[in-house]
C-alpha cells in the first residue's frame, strides 16, 4: 500500500489536541473535533454472503468485482478519510453502504488508519443486499457510553428489509453527543418509491429525540446525519425536524447548502443535497463546552472526488461505477463534514 497522498492537498494544522490531567484520563478538548458522514457506495468484498443479495458484487458477477478492484477501492477511501482530515482524520466518521464488518477492518487496520487506533461500530442489518449502516471513531478523543440499532415498532422485524438506524451514544471530553445514523430507503423507482418506510422511520427518529430531550431537561447536544434519500424540502424530513413543543424543534444544517444550490449526489445533472445534518438547538445555543455555528457543515468537494461528467454540463462525483461500467472512483456521494467547537 502506497502512503502517497494526492497532489494538491495542503498540510494543515492539527484539529484535535489531545492533553491529559495529572492522574486523570478524561480528555481535554481544545480544538474543533470534526465528524464525518459518507455514503461510499457498495463497499463490498469479494466474497459470496448467502444470506443477501451480493452476487453481482463477485469476481464472475455481473460488476465484475474482484480483488485489485476492492483493493483499490479500500485505498481510496482510506485517502478521502485522510484528506477530510487535513492529515489528522475525523474522530467519528459514519458510513453507510458498507457490506459487513470485514471490510471496515480492512480500512482500517490494512492502511494507515491503523495509526489512529480507530474502533468499529457495525451490525448487520436486514437490508436484502446486505449494505450497513455503521461507524468507526476514534478511542482517544470518543468514548461509547451506549449504542443500538433501532427499526420501527409498528413494523416486524422479519417484514423490515431496510436498513436499521443506529444511535450511538458517545462522551467527547466532558460533553455528551447522542449521534443518529441513517440511510433511508431509495427513491429508485420515482420519489414515492419507499416514501412509507421513510416516513414510518422519521416517526421513529423524531419519538426518540423527543425522548432523549426530554431526559435531558437543560438540553441535549444531538446530531442526526446521513443518507436520507430526500431532500430538505421533503415530506419526511420536515416531519423529523419539526415539533409542536418548539423546545424540540431540530435545524437542519444543510438547507442553506441546498438553498445555495448545492449537493452531495448529483442526478440527470441536477444536485440533491440527499446526505445531510440535523442538529438539536442546544448544540448552536450553549455557551460552553462542544458547539456549533450553523457554517461549520460544509460538503468535501475536492478535485479527485470530481470527474466531468460526460452526459451533463458539469463535474459529478467520481464513482467506482457508473451503471454497470467500471471507473476506480470514490463514490457516487460526496462526503459532509461537521466541526465540533470548544465554547
């Protein structure tokens, strides 16, 4: 595996300092801690699972995936995640798209991301073709109090073919963070294809902030993120942003970024700003401890995560693939990133 980055990405400074107390473990947050989310478009190994639907992910499969492929594929990912960083990679980062637990310890243990002792977070879901929601982060800046997948109650777990939900509970220096992972059913198909499972999963989301709001009677700092497969303006996610209780009320970051015109999947040469982040108003509110600004959510848009795109005016994200046809790209998706500031 080559160390080499690519050209044009600028050293930066550090964004995390890490310092400890004199006989004291807690971790000191001085500068931003930055989190990632990023949809890396069907991460899968080589080899057959039975029990999903992965036969056109195989080296005599339909996409013809075979080891040089996923080797490259892992090493691309691994520099996106350094480059996000600015050299010093993000304490949690979220993926959806991940075919099982294997392939995350590759990226992780296989490249230099094994420099930064990140851990794993992953379970299998019940999605047919057996993509996952999961994280990974890192053990000297978060720590897991508590995590769990979740789907909703009205729906039977044998019925529910999507993909989970997983919550996670992390302590980062003194201040805890209750992050949400999502990646909602697809629109393929037209807009209302899975329009009742996204709604059903919304209501879901929203019960569970409401809960955990109101655990935390002097605020909760809650940061909901993913692939929702919608955009802003969407039915599903007003419904998960809004609350009759204005205290519970959510902000979604990424409406002025899709207000701009902006977008992290680009189809039939149109933006959809379709990953996104809902924020809780205690985490733009509070006077100290971890924080936001609503401009500290931006899309990571390099040059190398772009190709022009050769049916549209325009640049699109560089794929792996393109339909059925190969490219060695990144990801049809753009990656988000939020920093966490120090108040």
């Amino acid at each position: 595996m080559s160390g080499e980055i690519f050209p044009g990405i600028s050293v930066a400074l550090l964004l995390l300092t890490l310092t400890f107390n004199s006989g004291n473990s807690q971790v000191v947050i001085s500068q931003p801690v930055r989190i990632m989310f990023y949809n890396v478009e069907n991460f899968f190994d080589i080899y057959d699972d039975s029990l999903t639907e992965d036969n056109g992910f195989l080296p005599d499969g339909l996409m013809r995936w075979n080891l040089k492929r996923y080797n490259k594929k892992t090493n691309s990912l691994y520099k996106t995640i350094i480059a996000a960083g600015e050299w010093d990679p993000p304490a949690v980062i979220a993926f959806c798209e991940i075919e099982n637990r294997k392939v995350l310890e590759d990226l992780i243990y296989g490249t230099y991301l094994s420099k930064f002792n990140y851990s794993i977070i992953h379970e299998e879901s019940p999605d047919r073709r057996g993509i996952d929601v999961c994280l990974i982060y890192r053990k000297k800046i978060a720590s897991v109090i508590c995590y769990r997948y979740w789907i909703p109650a009205e729906i039977r777990r044998k019925d529910f073919n999507t993909r989970s939900v997983l919550y996670t509970e992390f302590l980062i220096g003194s201040d805890t963070i209750h992050l949400i992972v999502n990646h909602w059913p697809s629109r393929r198909g037209g807009v209302l294809a899975g329009e009742s499972y996204r709604l059903q999963i919304a209501s879901m989301v929203r019960e569970k902030v409401d809960s955990i709001i109101e655990r935390n009677p002097l605020g909760a700092r809650i940061i909901i993120l993913g692939d929702f497969n919608s955009t802003p303006d969407d039915q599903a996610i007003k419904s998960l942003i809004c609350s009759e209780d204005s205290c519970k009320s959510m902000i979604n970051l990424s409406e002025k970024l899709n207000d701009d015109g902006l977008g992290t999947y680009r189809y039939l040469g149109t933006w959809e700003m379709i990953d996104q982040v809902i924020v809780s108003k205690k985490l733009l509110t509070c006077t100290e401890g971890l924080s936001i600004e609503p401009n500290m959510l931006r899309i990571f848009k390099p040059d190398f995560l772009m190709k022009k795109d050769p049916k549209y005016p325009g640049f699109s994200p560089f794929s792996t693939y393109r339909g059925y046809k190969y490219q060695g790209g990144f990801s049809d998706h753009l990656p988000v990133l939020l920093d966490l500031k120090v108040r």
